[in-house]
C-alpha cells in the first residue's frame, strides 16, 4: 500500500512540474502580446494603426482557406511569407 502511494505522490509531483511548464509558457507568451501591442500602440498613431487592421482583415478574407485545419492554414501562411 505504501508503494502505491509513493508512486500516486510521484505521478501526481510529474503532472504538476508538466502544468507549471505550460502555465508559464502561456502566462510568457500573453505577456509578449500585451508588451508587442503596447510598443505598436506607442509607435503608430491610429491612421495608420486603422489602416494595418484593415489590410490585415482584407488579407485574412483573400488568403484564408476553410478548407484545411487551423494549424495547416497558418504553416501555410508562414510559408508564404
């Protein structure tokens, strides 16, 4: 019975190391954003900040293919680029 609690104390401890790594990996990249729109707020003034939105939009309507999963359509897009 001992061993088996061991055993369930260490599973449990290799789970949570695994969500701590993805929760900080997630709580990294949501920083990125805030700081990326931050710093594009800062250096754009809004004309031009409404006119990126917008030809970001025009060019998801053109581009974007509904026929393939999410995950391939951005690898396809990469590679556009």
């Amino acid at each position: 019975m001992n061993s088996q609690s061991i055993l369930v104390e260490k599973s449990f401890e290799q789970a949570e190391k695994e969500i701590l790594i993805e929760v900080m990996e997630s709580s990294k990249s949501i920083l990125e954003s805030f700081k990326f729109r931050m710093i594009f707020g800062v250096n754009l003034d809004t004309s031009k900040s409404e006119k990126t939105a917008e030809g970001l939009k025009d060019f998801r309507a053109k581009n974007w293919d509904n026929n393939i999963s999410r995950e391939q359509a951005y690898k396809k897009y990469l590679n556009i680029y």
